[in-house]
C-alpha cells in the first residue's frame, strides 16, 4: 500500500474523536438496520462495524493491541498454567542469556585494540632468538612476545609485596595499539642490555600501592633488587595478557648471552599482519622461520620441535581451550530451551483443544484462520516476553556461576554483564521462541469444524494428527533430556573418580608458606640455605607443628619445574632428550608429605652442598630408563654439569600437575634434589621456596599461620610472604573447575528431567481427559483397573522409548565433543547410558501413574453421560 497523506491525517483524527466517531458508527448501523426491517439482511454487524473503523484508523496497530489487549487478558484467566510456562521459558531463556553474555565477550566482541580484525597469536614458544629472527625476517608480520607468568618483589617502598608481572618486548604497546594513561610505552631499543631498566604500572597496582600519585611517573622503583624507572601507567580497562599482570617490564635480548639467547624463558608471540598479509601466509612464513631456528640451536633440539605451530587469531589465541568448554555449555544450555520450548509448546496444544469452543464462536463471528492464527501467536509471544523478563533476572544469577566454569585469569571475563547487548539478544530470543513453540498450537486450534465442536463442546473434537504430534514433542524432549542427563552423568562419574584418586601425597594438616627472596639474595648460596635452615628452625619451635620442610614446588600449584638432563648409558638423539622435572626439597620433606620411599633411601641432613651429589627419582621415571632393574646406583646429571648424580632413592608418584596426571609432553620423569645441591633450569640457585608445614591434629591453622607468616617477616623484611594456603584447599582448587562444569551441567539436565516429566504428565492428563468416553467404554465391558492402567502406561512409556532411542544417539554423538573433560571413564561408559535410561523409564511411569490410576478409578456412567 502507497503511503497517502490525506489517509494518514484521517487515521490521526480518528485517534482523538474516537468516542464521537464511534457514536456516530453505531446510530448509522442502527439506521441502516431500520431501514432494512430485518437483522438478517445487514449481515454481521459486528463485522461491519470492524470494517468500517479500519478506514478511519491504523489498522495493524490497532489490530496488535487488540491482540495484545486479549492476549494479556486469556493469560490472566489461566494464571497456574502463565506461571508454569513462563518458568519453563525463563529457564532456558535465562541459561542461554547469560552464556550469550560470555560468548558476546569472549568469542564474539572484537578486542579492544586497534584493528584487532589483524592481530594473532602463534600457538608454540619460542626463546628469544626465535623472536628477533621473526622481528628481523617476518614479512607478513610484526612480532612481539608477552609472558604472563613472571614474578618480582617490590621493595623500598613499605612492606616487600610479591607482584605478578609480564616481561614483554619493547614493542608489545604499540603493536596493540594501545595508548598509556599516563606517561608513555616503551620505545624500540628498549629491550636491549642497558636501556631495559624500565616499568610500566598497571592501573590498579599505581592506585592501590601508589596512591593514585601522577609524579610516579620517573620515579625509580625496585624489583627483584634492580632499580627500574617508571615510565607510564596503563588504562584501567588493559589487561593483557591477563588480569592478574600488575606490570610490564621489557624484556632482555642479548645474542652475547647464548644460554639466556636460546635456552632460558621460552615465551608466547603475537604478531600484527601487514597490510594485504593473510593468516594462511604468515603460516608458511612462521613453519619456514622455525626450521631455520632449529637449524641455528647450539645444541640438539628434538627432531619436530614447533613444527606444529600454527598462526591464528589473536581472540581465538587468548581464549584457548576454553573455546571448547564454552561451546559446549552453550550446546547445553540450548537444549535446555529446546526442552522448555517443546514443553510449552505441548501445553499449548492441550489448551487449544480445551479452547476449541471459543475458536468455534470466534470464527463464527466473521473471525478467519489467519486472524485466530495471529491472535493465538500474539498470545504465544506475549508469554515467552513475560519468560524472558523473568530470564533476565535468572540471567544475572546465572552468569556469577557459568564465570566459576571459566579460568579467573581468562582476560575479559571478571567484566562480563548483562548489557544492552544481551537485552536485545534476549528480546529476539523471546520473538523467535514464541513464534516457534506457538505455530503449532495456533495451527491445530484453527482447524475448526463448527458443527462437530459446538455439538461435541469439545470432548472428542480434537483431530488425531494433533495428539499424535504433542506426543511427538515429548518424545523430542525425552531425546534432549537424554542427552544432557548422560553429560552430566560421565561427568559425575570423572569427578567420583577425581576425587578417589591417590594423589601420591597425604594434604591433612599441611599448610604452604611461599617465601620469596630476591634472586639475587640467593646468588650466595650459603646466605639463602642459613635463611631457609633458619626458617626451618624457628617453625619446629611453635607447640602445633609437628614437622615443617621445604620444597621449590608443591603438588598442583601449577608450577613447572624442569631442567634437561643426561642419563647415564642413554644417548642423546633428536628422538630422544630426556627433561625431568625436579623438585628442590629439604630432607624431611619426603615424610612430610607421607609419599613412599619404594627403593633405597630418603635424603638425610647429611646430602649438603659439600656431599656427594644425590637425587630421588619417581617409580615410573626408574621404569621408564631402567625397566627390569634396580635405577638404586645408577647416575643422572643436568645437561650442562660435569659431575654425576647418583639415584639413592625411588619414591613413589606424585600427581605434581594435576589430579589427572596429563603431564606436558616434554616432561619425561621426575626427580629431586637436596634443596643445598638444586639447580633450576638457568642454572641457578632457587630462591623462591614453600615452606610446607604439617600441624598437629585440631590445631588452629589460622594462627598457626599467621606465626608462620610472622616469622618470615621477621627473618628478613624485604623477603615477601606471598601466599599462605592449607594444601586440603590447593587440591580442592585444581578440580574447583571441573567440578563447576559438572554442576551446570547437573543443573541443566535435572532442569530438562522436570521440564520433560512436566510435559509427559501433562500428556497423559490430557490424553486420559480427551479419551473418557473410550475408557468409560471399556470398563463399562469388564476392562479391569490393571489393565486401564496399562494401557494408559503403555501409551505414555511408548512416546518415551521412542525418545530414548533417539537420544541415545545424539548422546554418543555428544559424548564424544565432551570427551576432553572426561577422566577415567570412556565417552561411551555403558553404566551411564543403562543408569540413565532406567532412570528416565522410572520418571516417566512415576510421572504417567498418577494420570492413570485416576483412569482406571474412572465412572463409566458419568464419562459415557459427559459425551
């Protein structure tokens, strides 16, 4: 239709003599009638009157808040069953909007650098030679590096704090395109010997710990013992690479130093693409480049070292293997919607059969299908809007819990809300999901045979198709409760058996004190033994300890301690370049932690820096090289040292990176050392230790460690106390993770089990009602109440057998996508399909019997009198 403006001031008229015009319709239609003498000749009226007032006013307008006038009105009158849809939907609605939330942020938002549409990250390490042989020869790409890992002591400037820093190249800032708050980035040359001494602040570390003072700026400060000079202060909103960085400190690139050149601090790169670069050349520049590094190595590196390197997004790159995680509870949290969509979609088909009597007299008005159709839809919409305001609020809950899936050092998450964005995304969702569940009911309630529903008042109008086709739904849902109840069940089972795991070492009653000192404090190595011996010292004194050692690492603290070493009779070949990790312990640690000497000895006080180099090995490290002998008297030694260490011990295994024991590939064993003869992997002395202390059963942790804590401040007060933590919450914290996804999914698949027993008690309700005269017929003929009762069962568990196969499918399709979370147990563990199944079977006849013992309780004289 053209626009006309003569129509649109007519309709604009309309709207503000309303009461008048309708006044005058009404005496012109009483005239006419008059002047007819017969009702019969006029027609409808009330069509008539419709008719005549789409002239004079806006018609969709008016037509959709009719509708919406009528819709909101039909919903009042049914307030249990408005109440229970909207739940249904602001469940899934409310999952989905807050998954939406984190996917927008993490997946979909573009980063906030500038063009990040041309920043990617390259998925292998590289020491610094791989750096400045990709900074000088790349032609697609301007690379820089970035650690997130890298710690420094902050002293002189009150209590010594231990900050977590990023060591980048000088170049990091501009290749983001990311301006300081104050101040001004590195310059390139800054990552040079001489010129490095230099900080950038993060935000939170200038307002916390300097006060928010702009003349920090120039100020010098001192990290790790060195004196560095402030140059700039980053935005509040910077983050990179993660949020726990503090500050950015340049890296060194010095070619003269061949160890730290090639061999020390292998760190991530991204890079920037050059203009008209693609990601897929600068894929064959970075496999090009890396087999010309592995050609420039002063040593032997393994055969396909980094070949597998891949360029790709930096977006993708950050996000990592949580990309998976995520799309796999999104796939969840969407069934979860496809089941309440389907659940409410069958309680709409069971009220329009109890409204077929208004459709009825609806049409016989004048109304047409595609009118009913519309007003039903409109109904629909209304409903699944009432469900996404109520999802919203679920929304916010939800998406605190959906977070605690996610790594809490993950850049960008911390800062996910419930924005404009997801509102609108919310608002589409309840449009296409209204429509979606809705077209069905509006379709069946709109085929009306008026003779046959006005005489049967609605009993037996309703067409089989119909019936048939609810039953269909809840076997949809039965298949996508399927599904979701075997994730949830492997997942259950992976952490049953998590938890079961012996991890190697007894975490009851131990407490970890990190102590920090200065690497350079650590340089004379008899001053940091005298620190920690006397550390040692004054901490068996206080009454609640009952013994107290020391130790570089402790189990599953995510650190990675590993130094490449010889093994006596094994030669060194490109296959073949053994790196163990290896613990730098005190004497009594071993019993500390009540791991099992297997073979040989424990160290003693006597294994001092002046004895004879020792080490203990772990039971798989001695059959992996000595398989079928003794590994008690055989030698190891760092790559680099000239003097043997002979094994004096093999102690059992210890679970050091994770419960499930996924070591990284390049860890081949593990071994300790005397904390007096350790080495780390840049050939130093380590400085940063636990104190590991085991406290006597029903002593006050709190305080003990507070003693703890004061001691070692007391010993040294630029030495920084950085963590205090009872090893119970250290394990409990490396399955903190796993054990949140496996409770959303729990969640979602107990949250479809109720929406699909809903649904199937509803249909079989609905079934028992729509088929009383047949059953009044049968036990007017002699049925028995078992057998009603059976037959009613029957029909119920055959609509859900038939999701149960179907599910059953999509479940090991499904399974399969979820098997990196899984730990002892296959994708497909038949105990968990069979659990499962019966289990669903048990709901469905809980669910079907309640419906069906009132069938067989039936009156056959009043149901065979209803019809």
């Amino acid at each position: 239709m053209t626009f006309s403006f003569p129509r649109f001031c007519r309709h604009l008229l309309f709207f503000s003599r309303r009461e008048q015009l309708e006044r005058e319709l009404a005496e012109e239609i009483e005239f006419h009638r008059a002047q007819k003498q017969d009702d019969r000749a006029m027609g409808n009226i009330t069509l008539a009157k419709e008719e005549s007032r789409d002239v004079w006013s806006f018609l969709s307008i008016e037509n959709l808040w009719q509708d919406l006038k009528y819709a909101a009105r039909m919903l009042r009158r049914s307030p249990g069953f408005t109440a229970l849809a909207a739940i249904s939907l602001a469940l899934g609605i409310g999952g989905n909007a807050a998954m939406f939330s984190l996917v927008n942020a993490l997946l979909i938002r573009p980063l906030p650098y500038f063009q990040p549409e041309r920043l990617v990250g390259i998925t292998s390490a590289y020491p610094k030679a791989g750096l400045a042989l990709f900074q000088q020869e790349s032609r697609t790409m301007e690379v820089a590096s970035v650690s997130a890992d890298s710690e420094f002591n902050l002293t002189g400037a009150g209590e010594a704090v231990r900050l977590m820093g990023s060591v980048t190249s000088a170049n990091l800032f501009s290749l983001l395109g990311t301006p300081v708050e104050m101040g001004r980035a590195f310059e390139p040359g800054e990552d040079r010997p001489g010129r490095d001494a230099l900080v950038i602040l993060s935000h939170s570390l200038w307002k916390t710990k300097f006060y928010g003072d702009p003349r920090v700026i120039g100020r010098m400060i001192t990290l790790n013992g060195v004196n560095r000079l402030v140059v700039g202060v980053m935005p509040a909103a910077f983050s990179f690479p993660s949020p726990r960085v503090e500050l950015w400190v340049p890296a060194r690139v010095d070619p003269s130093n061949v160890q730290e050149y090639f061999a020390y601090d292998f760190v991530p790169l991204i890079a920037r693409l050059r203009g008209g670069a693609t990601i897929a050349q600068a894929q064959g520049e970075v496999r090009a480049m890396t087999a010309q590094l592995y050609s420039m190595f002063p040593w032997v590196m393994p055969r396909n070292w980094n070949m597998d390197s891949r360029v790709i997004s930096l977006q993708e790159y950050i996000v990592g293997d949580v990309r998976r995680k995520l799309l796999i509870l999104l796939s969840c949290v969407g069934i979860v919607l496809l089941v309440a969509c389907t659940n409410v979609a069958s309680l709409l088909l069971a009220r329009a059969t109890a409204r077929r009597k208004e459709m009825a007299l609806r049409a016989a008005l004048g109304a047409g299908r595609f009118r009913i159709v519309r007003q039903l839809l409109t109904e629909s919409v209304l409903l699944a809007g009432s469900g996404a305001a109520l999802g919203l609020l679920l929304a916010v809950a939800a998406l605190s819990v959906f977070r605690s899936v996610l790594p809490h050092d993950l850049p960008g998450v911390a800062n996910v809300t419930i924005d404009g964005n997801v509102a609108a995304f919310v608002a589409g969702l309840a449009l296409v999901t209204g429509l979606a569940f809705g077209i069905a009911p509006a379709l069946s309630a709109s085929q009306i045979d008026l003779n046959q529903t006005i005489r049967g008042g609605g009993q037996r109008s309703a067409r089989s198709f119909w019936v048939q086709f609810r039953g269909w739904l809840i076997a949809a849902e039965v298949a996508l409760t399927v599904v979701l109840l075997v994730a949830a069940g492997l997942l259950t089972r992976s952490m049953r058996a998590l938890v079961e795991t012996n991890p190697g070492f007894n975490a009851e009653h131990v407490l970890t004190v990190r102590i920090a000192p200065n690497q350079s404090f650590c340089n004379d190595r008899g001053r940091c033994i005298a620190l920690y011996d006397d550390l040692l010292r004054r901490a068996r004194g206080i009454p609640e300890v009952a013994d107290v050692a020391v130790a570089n690492t402790v189990p599953l603290d995510g650190e990675f301690a590993g130094i490449p070493v010889d093994v006596e009779n094994h030669i060194k070949t490109a296959d073949f370049l053994p790196m163990l990790w290896a613990g730098a312990i005190s004497a009594d640690y071993i019993k500390l932690m009540r791991i099992h000497v297997l073979a040989g000895r424990g160290f003693t006080e006597s294994d001092g820096a002046n004895s004879a180099p020792v080490v203990l090995i772990s039971a798989s490290t001695a059959r992996r090289f000595w398989p079928g002998e003794s590994a008690v008297g055989k030698h190891v030694k760092p790559t680099w040292d000239d003097q043997w260490r002979t094994i004096v011990g093999v102690v059992s295994d210890v679970r050091q990176y994770d419960l499930t024991n996924r070591t990284p590939d390049w860890i081949t064993g593990a071994m300790y050392m005397p904390y007096a003869q350790s080495v780390q992997i840049d050939h130093q002395f380590p400085a940063a230790m636990d104190l590991v202390v085991r406290t006597a059963a029903g002593a006050d942790v709190t305080r003990v460690a507070q003693e703890i804590r004061g001691l070692a401040v007391d010993e040294n007060p630029n030495v920084p106390v950085s963590v205090v933590e009872p090893m119970d919450s250290i394990v409990s914290g490396s399955v903190s993770g796993f054990r949140a996804t496996m409770g959303v999914l729990l969640s979602f698949a107990m949250t479809a089990l109720l929406l699909a027993a809903i649904g199937t008690y509803g249909l079989v309700s609905h079934s028992v009602a729509q088929r009383s005269y047949e059953i009044g017929v049968r036990i007017a003929l002699g049925a028995s109440k078992p057998s009603i009762v059976g037959l009613i069962l029957g029909q119920s568990l055959r609509f859900v057998a038939g999701g149960v196969v179907a599910g059953v499918g999509a479940a090991v399709v499904f399974a399969r996508f979820l098997s990196s979370l899984l730990y002892g147990v296959g994708a497909t563990d038949p105990v968990t399909f069979a659990g499962v199944i019966l289990f669903l079977f048990g709901i469905a006849a809980i669910a079907s019997s309640a419906p069906a013992l009132k069938a067989a309780r039936m009156d056959p004289l009043k149901s065979l009198r209803m019809d």
